[in-house]
C-alpha cells in the first residue's frame, strides 16, 4: 500500500499552491484522508478531512476560507489547494489515509485510528518572499 504528496514548494505569501495525495495498494479504500502539518520545532496538527463516500468536509479556523480538499475518484487522488498562504503555514505536509471517521471534536481536529490508517511521507511547503 502507498500513500504519496507530491506538489510543496516555495511560495511567496498571499500565494497558492496544490498539494496532490494519491493512495494506491489498498485492498479496501480509507473511508477519508486527513491532511496534517509539522512546522520545525512542533507537533504535528491536523487541519483539514474528507469524507470519500460523500466529499464532506472539515476545516480548522486556521486554514477555513483559505484551503480547500477535493477528491478525483478516477485516479484516488485528494487535493489540497491553499491560497493566501502564509509565513505561518511554512511546514511539511502529510496526508493520512484513515479507516476511521474524521472531523471536530470539542473544537478540534481529531479522527478516530485504527491499524490501517497509512501516512505519506509528506512534501515541504514554504511560505517565504
């Protein structure tokens, strides 16, 4: 099974950029993928998911109005297109293919794991001018 970033980048603020994420190998499909990030120095956080049976969606505050997840079932590839990026949104990037559900949960990211659940290896996003 193989989960795979591709498309970080340097950008310079106020840009865009479009993260792809493509699963292959499974015998069973994630139910959605989650997109996660790591800034030098801090943990890793959740920020957005997608449901792949119905596309709904999840956005934290901090990247709501600027991301948006999309699906292209053809080829099982998930999108993350960021706009008005920003210094702050310097990271690597990651997206985990998840067994479980995921969404808000006492005003935070979370989502429930399970022994499936598969990460990519993440692609680095810099937001610098």
């Amino acid at each position: 099974v193989q989960v795979a970033e591709s498309g970080g980048g340097l950008v310079q603020p106020g840009g865009s950029l479009r993260i792809s994420c493509v699963t292959s190998g499974f015998t069973e499909q994630p139910r959605a993928i989650g997109w996660f990030r790591q800034a030098p120095g801090e943990e890793r956080e959740g920020f957005s998911c997608i449901h792949l049976d119905d596309e709904s969606t999840y956005y934290r505050d901090s990247v709501k109005d600027r991301f948006a997840v999309s699906r292209d079932a053809t080829n099982n590839t998930v999108y993350l297109q960021m706009s008005g990026l920003k210094p702050e949104d310097t990271a690597v990037y990651y997206c985990l293919a998840i067994f479980g559900t995921c969404g808000e949960y006492e005003g935070a990211f979370a989502y429930t794991m399970t022994p499936y659940d598969t990460w990519g290896q993440g692609t680095q996003v810099t937001v610098s001018p």
